[in-house]
C-alpha cells in the first residue's frame, strides 16, 4: 500500500491494478480501492482495449463515461448528475481515461465503473467490478481527564507515516504541529485540524465543553462555475457572544484595503460593484452571492463576524472559486481550396449537471439551429467561432452615447463601447460599414458634430456586435431658397407663387413677412397671390424656424402695369414715325 498527493487533497490507494476483459474487450483500473480526504480531490484512471475491426467495419468508439447508479437499466452519466455538477471532469487522450472528482463529499463514497460505447449497433463495454471510492473527513476528537482535555486528530483513512499537522483555533492557526492538541483548550473555543499542505481538507470545528462555541462551516471546500452566470457561496456561523458585525472577504483583494491586517467587506469593492448581494437566513446561515462572474473573480472567500471584543479572523481556508470560459476544440476538419470543413466542440472544465443546450455564435452573429455541444459547418479564413450554454450565452457590448440628450451641432458627443472582458477588450466603432477611430476606453469622440454625421452606429468587442444606435444630430435651418412663379415678368391682375424651403432637422416652418408691415402675410412653404396689383410690389422675406434657431431670405416683386401697355406702344411708333418724316423731309429740301 501507499499514497498518492493530489491536487487539492490526500488520496490512498489501496491495491492493484485490476483487469476486466473479455475476449478483445477490456478495462483496466489502476487502483480498486482508493480512500480520500472530504474536501480534497480524486483522480480515478483507466485504460481500455477493443478489436480494430466487427462485422466487415472498423471499430470507433464514440462515447466513454463513468457512472455509480442506473435509472432503470442504463448507466447515469456522471456528468449529467447533479450530485456532481461543476465538480467532474472526464479526460480521455488514446485509449486512457481519468474521472476527476474536486471538493469530495462522503456522498460520494459509491463504486465507479468506466463504460465505453462504439459506432457497432449495440456494442459496448463496461468494466466491472469497477474502483470502490471511500470518502471520510478527518475528526478532532475529545478525551477527557478528570479536569483536563485533551484533542487528537483522527482519520478513517491510514495517513502517511509521520505527518505534519496544522491546527486551528478560533480559526486562526496555531502552532502545534503534533497529531495532539497538548497547548491550553478553552470552553467555548473551536478546534480544527489538518495535514500540512492539505488544509483544504481539514475537519469540521468542534466546540469544546458546549454545545455552543465560536465557529465558522464552509457549505463547500470548492465549487467551479461558468464565465457569465451566477454563484452562491454559503456558510454557518455561531458564536458564544452577541454577534455586533459580519461580513464576507477575498484574501486575493488585500492589496485594496487600507490596512492589510483589516479584511475590507466585499460588496465595498469597485471589482463587485452592483454584483454581490449577502443573504441572512435564521440559524446562522450567510450567504454570498456574485452575479455575472468573470474569470478574475476566481479566488477564495472568507466569512468572519465580531462578538463584542472577540474578532474571528479566519486563516481557515474557506470557499475556493473558481471561474471558467467555454472553449471551442476542434475535433474533425476536411481542407477545400477556399474553405475548411470542420466539426467544433464546446467544452468547460466545469461539467454542469443535467443535458443543457448550447448557443453558437459565428462572426458575432447567433446560429438559430444548432443547439448541441458539436458544431459541424464550412469555415473561411477569418471566421469566428464561440459558444455559450443556453441561458448563459455572453452579453453583447453595450453602447452609449453622452450627452444622452437630443444632439446638437457643434457640441461635443462621446460614443462609449463596454463589456464586462477580463483582461480589458479590444473595441472597435462602425458608422454603418466604416472603421472609425476609438480612443481610450472604447470611446469615440466627436469634437464638434456635425449634421452629416448623423447614422446607424455601432460596436464591436471580443467578436460580439453590440445593437445598433442611431445617432441624430439636430441643427438650425440653413438660409432659405425662395422661388417665384412664373418667372417672368409679373403682370397685373395675374397669380402669383413664392416658394420657400430650407434644410432643418427638426423640419422648419415658414412665415412670410412684406417690408414695412408688422404682422405676417402667410404661413407655410408656399405662398399665393390671386390677383396681383401694384400695390403688391416690394420685398418679401420668408423665415424658416424651428427650435435650435432661424435665417430670412428676401425677395422683390414688382408689377407691370396691364392698361399701360397698348397706349405706350403706340406712342412709342408714333414718335418713330414722326422722326422719320422729319428727317425725309429735311432731306428733300
């Protein structure tokens, strides 16, 4: 027998490598018996063989799993139990395969089979027997003498010769080191202990001489969650004293607080703004809760209180997260001329429970089809590909605009891209289909807007596209154009239109004006005279207005005379007659 460190515990494997086979099937555990810490972290291996070839068809296998229960007459994925949500991860490379287990829970103490499934009608194989997992925690144990007490810890599992050991009081470490707690013990104190390098798997506190004492009980050692989505961190309290205050901490975050030795509460920190929300239940339960997780929210999570002069500070290791992002694997591809052919994979380290649906994005652009893990499709060079699970799929950029008010030309405008991207992302503008410049922060900036920049806009970040924005910029009216028709001579008693228009946003209204009269002559684009007389002659001026300001434009109209015009031109060859006769005359004499 020996051990085996793992990460995140101790693990003890008992036996040895086991076969189970038949003809050309067969699996084979590396250890059937394995004892582990609670809290601490498994790692069950196997390998598996199987003929190359049945029925005239090569032999692929197409799905391998671990399960410890069925549902009527099929295996229950452990992927998909919920009892394991976020907590198992299923590595296979060849023919070799390894089911890790975090944070491990005495649940969890069931024997594991590994089964394997091929692209043959009704083959598959499992191995069994299979590795029978015992899950114990270690105990602090009280023994009594007379008036003294003394504390040891304890485990189901054999340790490894001469360990180390840490313990806690109060939830501060102390410097016994011995499998014995020999230094002073005070009623109403709390005890825990671990192996040295393996705190994360230490016992629960115990309270000594009563019932009630000063402790701190982590929900769970470690829980693993998905970029985007939510998680609630929970623990119960109790003190022998009046609780006067509490709070919720990071240890990471210590370089934001003002002294390094004073946890700082956490929904005080700008990183969680608007994210984290406490929930107090009776019987000393406080929970933790962090929406819209990002991957450096990945840290661990203390709880202490105050009880008059007593401060439970916390050196225990409390709740360890850890935030993870979808990755897209390739898993098959076929090269064309100009595309590639390929079949995508979504994949977590986190393995929630239950048969969820996927979302696949491409170019920022959502697929409205397909909904499984795998993504089969043609790809060009440049194309984009993310994934999401349905429910948590990544929100889009946000864009605003400031001032958020109605725009004005000529005034200073910010368009401002964000997303919630760790480590900060790359933002890109767009007026319809043209890159514009983005300065700091995803901002673009407009020193003095003007009417033609007034458009559809819009953002782009990490390959997702924001909505569109539609930018108005509203401006004066420009100076008026003013027609008249007919365009010839006016003459008297004839009709009249003058026409007025002028680019505006918002759209203008016009009023005319005649010179020397106080009140307007029309209202409206157009303005008509019936029946033009002389006494309609001067200048006109049209005004286009709207709330941002106003410009004029003028006009002279003047009118020729209708009972002028036959006598004038009468008299006008009359006297052409006369000067012409004169002159004959004179020059006959």
């Amino acid at each position: 027998m020996g051990f085996k460190v793992a990460a995140g515990g101790l693990v003890f494997l008992l036996s040895v490598s086991v076969i189970q086979s038949q003809n050309d099937w067969g699996v084979t555990y590396t250890s059937t018996n394995i004892c582990a810490l609670k809290g601490s972290s498994v790692e069950l291996h196997c390998t598996y063989r199987y003929p190359s070839r049945m029925n005239d068809r090569v032999v692929v296998v197409e799905k391998t799993f671990w399960f410890t229960k069925m549902r009527g007459s099929e295996p229950v994925d452990l992927s998909t139990d919920a009892e394991y949500a976020g907590r198992v991860q299923n590595r296979c490379y060849e023919k070799s395969c390894t089911l890790r287990i975090t944070d491990l829970r005495e649940s969890d103490s069931a024997e594991y089979k590994f089964r394997f499934i091929t692209n043959q009608s009704g083959e598959w194989f499992t191995g069994s027997p299979g590795v029978t997992l015992t899950v114990t925690a270690l105990q602090v144990k009280e023994t009594s003498y007379h008036s003294l007490t003394a504390l040891s810890c304890h485990s189901d599992c054999r340790l490894p010769d001469n360990p180390s050991y840490v313990w806690y009081k109060n939830g501060q470490k102390t410097a016994i080191k011995t499998y014995s707690y020999s230094d002073y013990i005070s009623p109403g104190d709390s005890y825990v202990c671990a192996v040295r390098g393996h705190e994360d798997s230490h016992s629960p506190p115990v309270c000594v001489g009563r019932q009630s004492c000063n402790r701190v009980t982590y929900t769970h050692r470690s829980i693993c969650a998905l970029k985007g989505s939510s998680v609630n961190i929970s623990s119960t309290y109790s003190s022998s004293g009046s609780i006067t205050s509490k709070l919720w901490f990071s240890p990471e975050r210590s370089h934001q607080w003002v002294y390094q030795s004073q946890p700082e509460d956490l929904s005080e920190d700008p990183q969680y703004a608007g994210r984290v929300q406490v929930l107090e239940t009776e019987g000393g339960r406080s929970t933790l809760r962090i929406t819209e997780l990002t991957e450096r929210d990945s840290a661990q999570y203390h709880f202490k209180f105050t009880a008059g002069s007593f401060d439970w500070r916390s050196s225990l290791p409390g709740t360890t997260l850890t935030v993870t992002a979808l990755q897209v694997q390739v898993t098959t591809t076929t090269h064309h001329q100009l595309y590639t052919e390929a079949e995508l994979k979504c994949h977590s380290s986190c393995s929630p429970a239950g048969r969820l649906s996927f979302v696949w994005f491409k170019n920022g652009q959502k697929n409205m089809t397909e909904e499984t893990s795998s993504y089969k499709d043609n790809f060009y060079p440049g194309d984009k590909i993310s994934c999401a699970f349905k429910g948590h799929a990544p929100r889009l950029p946000s864009v605003s605009v400031s001032p958020s008010a109605e725009i004005v030309e000529g005034s200073s405008v910010n368009l401002t891209c964000s997303s919630e991207a760790n480590p900060a992302a790359t933002y890109t503008w767009y007026k319809e289909d043209q890159v514009l410049p983005v300065g700091s922060a995803g901002i673009h900036h407009f020193t003095s807007i003007r009417s033609e920049d007034r458009g559809i806009y819009y953002c782009t970040s990490e390959d997702q596209r924001s909505e569109s924005l539609l930018i108005d910029v509203q401006y004066a009216p420009r100076l008026p154009s003013v027609s008249v028709s007919p365009s010839a001579e006016i003459v008297e008693g004839s009709s009249v239109t003058l026409t007025c228009s002028s680019d505006a946003n918002p759209a203008a209204t016009y009023t005319w004006y005649k010179e020397d009269e106080d009140s307007p002559t029309a209202s409206g684009q157009i303005f008509s005279i019936t029946d033009f007389r002389a006494e309609h002659s001067g200048n006109y001026y049209c005004e286009a207005r709207n709330k941002i300001g106003f410009q004029k434009s003028a006009l002279y109209l003047t009118v020729l005379a209708g009972s002028w015009i036959f006598p004038v031109a009468l008299s006008i060859t009359a006297v052409v007659l006369l000067v012409i006769l004169v002159c004959v005359l004179l020059w006959m004499r």
